[in-house]
C-alpha cells in the first residue's frame, strides 16, 4: 500500500481512537443502537475532507480518488456513521451529475423499480417507497440513485431528510439503522441526469463500498483477536504460544489480507478506468463477502465464552460482518456476476489481463 493511503488510514486511525463509539473498550455495550450517530467524529473527518474525498474540488471534495475513499471506510468502519454510504456511494453518484457536497450528514441508497419518478419542469418528483436506507434518521442528506431507460445512464438525485413521522424505522444485525421512507411528491433539493452511471455501474460501487466495510471489519476482529490471544494465559503460557491457534489467526491475517488487497485493487481500477474494472469490483464483492465466515467464526471460537459476551465489543464487528455481507448481494450472487463478466469476454486470459492481445495456443494459464 502507498505511503499516502497509509498517512490516510492514520488519521482516520487518529479518529477513531478518539472516539467512546468507534473504539469500544470492553466495558462498552455491542449494539450501536445503544450509541447512535457518532456526530463529533463525522464532522472531524468532514473537517478533514476526508467524507468527500471522491468528488472534484469545484463541486465541494477533496478531489481525491475510490482508492482513497476506499482506505478511508476500512480505517473507519467501525465509526456509527453512513462512512462508507456517503464517501464510496454518495460521492460517486454526486461527481457523475455534476452535483455539489450537500453538507451535513449524508448517505445514499439506490431507488428501487417501485419508485416513480417525474420531472415537472424544472423539478424532479418521486413517490414510492426508499427502502433500508442507512443512517436515514440521521442524515440531513440522502442521495438517490434512480435508473433510467435501458441504456440511457440514470438520474441522480438529493434529497432533504424527512421528518421522523414520516419514517419506518428498522436496524440491521448490528443495531445500524435501515429506515424505509415512504415518499409521496417529494421535490429533489437537487437533480440531474448521469448518462455514465447505469444500474451495473451503481451496483459496483456499493458492493465495492460493502466489501471495503467488510475488509476494515475483518481486520478489527483479527486485531482484538491478537491482542487476546497474546494477554490470556492457558496452561501456563499465552493462547497465542499455541500451534492451533497460530495456525487459526494465520487462517484470519489471509482473509483480511486478501480483502484489504482486493478492495484496493479494485478501487483503483475504477479510478484509472481500467477495462477490468467490472470484473475487480465484483470479485472484490464476492471475496470480501466470502471472508465472513471464517473471519467471524475465527475470532469468537479463538475468544472462547467471552467472545460471545454482550459487554465485550467483539460483537461490534462480527455482527457488521454479517450484516454488510447480505446488503447489495452476498458471495453467491456477486460470484454470478464474475462468471457473466468472464463469459461475456472474449476468452479468459483478455478479461483477467486487460490485454488486447488474444490468448495465444501454448500460453501457460
């Protein structure tokens, strides 16, 4: 990893550490619902224009890049925040419309078919239901990303956040909140066409904004699971002296290793315009995703009965694990769609390369 994306990852770091709700000690409770938005850390890191950090300058970011954004949400996946909605999903779809930071707390969902959606002159309307929108009672922002016709891009719109009264309130696993807004000739603060950004393309920034969440996560349970391991004594010597349980946490240090490197990996691509760009994202999704269990399972069995103890803030991160792991497609949906990227190119070696030259007889594989 870059010196640059490491300085950043140590100011979100920075961040965390500061914070009662992102570092949780162990006498700390494991749902965040028992804490809410974490508001002083999300205006240090919009302080530090680090939420924005994937829209050009002019429109109010950082003009940084995905990679960044992506280095960003791993450090600070743990924060009670829209993070990774507002720096990977947000951003993005802002850039694509031309459209400003709209301030405040933001985060960002993707309109389903049942919204419908009307332009009266110069305004957009939607009616219809936004479902499970993260952070939503939270945010004084949503932005939407609404398809258009096939082939015609989308429509990207901001939202004002609605009344409390006006909101179906839900939670994920890990206490985060899902809320369901049911929207009746609601006037967009803010629209505009994105011919680049069709429904493939939203999707893969929100699997690649999940797999990064999922990286950070991971990391989280294998850092804590080391600490453990290393203080707790068991036959008279560290947990972490032991040859079965070295031989698990290197089974957990390998998850965490290839989803850190398949995220950033794939953030990048996208940033360059890689023509494998599709593919990464994907398998960044599928691979973060299928880290879950081991990762999860890992930890809580290398924890013995205090990983399972609600005032031990193990829970925090496995239960995110389990909760992003579901959100925009799990392992198998997201290993479907490797498959109809692979097939629809012209042979293996040209999709895995990004190569023009076509494979050639004898080439090793």
């Amino acid at each position: 990893m870059s010196d640059h994306l490491l300085e950043i990852e140590d100011l979100v770091l920075d961040v965390v550490s500061r914070s009662d709700s992102g570092q949780a000690g162990p006498a700390q409770p494991s749902a965040v619902g028992e804490h809410g938005l974490d508001a002083s850390s999300w205006k240090v890191l919009c302080d530090l224009g680090l939420v924005s950090l994937a829209l050009p300058e002019s429109l109010g970011g950082s003009g940084g890049g995905l990679r960044e954004a992506a280095a960003v949400v791993r450090a600070g996946a743990l924060l009670p925040m829209p993070l990774a909605d507002a720096a990977m999903l947000a951003a993005p779809l802002l850039a694509a419309g031309s459209l400003p930071w709209p301030g405040g707390v933001v985060t960002a969902t993707i309109a389903g078919v049942e919204l419908d959606v009307r332009v009266e002159g110069e305004h957009l309307c939607l009616s219809g239901p936004l479902r499970r929108v993260p952070w939503l009672r939270d945010s004084d922002h949503v932005v939407v990303s609404v398809a258009g016709e096939a082939g015609t891009g989308g429509l990207v719109a901001v939202l004002a956040s609605p009344a409390s009264d006006d909101l179906e309130q839900g939670r994920n696993l890990a206490g985060e909140p899902r809320d369901t807004w049911h929207l009746e000739a609601v006037r967009a603060t803010a629209w505009a066409p994105a011919p680049d950004l069709g429904p493939d393309e939203v999707r893969r920034l929100a699997g690649l904004a999940r797999a990064s969440q999922i990286a950070g996560a991971a990391s989280a349970v294998l850092s804590r699971t080391l600490d453990y391991t290393r203080e707790r004594i068991q036959f008279g010597r560290p947990l972490a002296a032991l040859q079965a349980v070295q031989q698990r946490t290197a089974l957990v240090a390998g998850e965490v290793t290839r989803a850190r490197v398949v995220t950033d990996a794939a953030a990048a691509a996208l940033d360059a315009e890689d023509s494998r760009a599709a593919l990464l994202c994907a398998v960044a999704a599928c691979e973060a995703s299928s880290s879950v269990r081991e990762v999860a399972a890992a930890g809580h069995q290398l924890h013995g009965a205090m990983g399972w103890t609600t005032e031990y803030p193990l829970g925090r991160a496995t239960t995110r694990l389990w909760s992003w792991r579901d959100e925009y497609g799990d392992e198998t949906a997201w290993a479907q769609v490797v498959a109809e990227t692979v097939a629809a190119g012209p042979d293996v070696w040209t999709v895995i390369t990004g190569s023009d030259e076509p494979e050639q007889e004898g080439r090793a594989t």
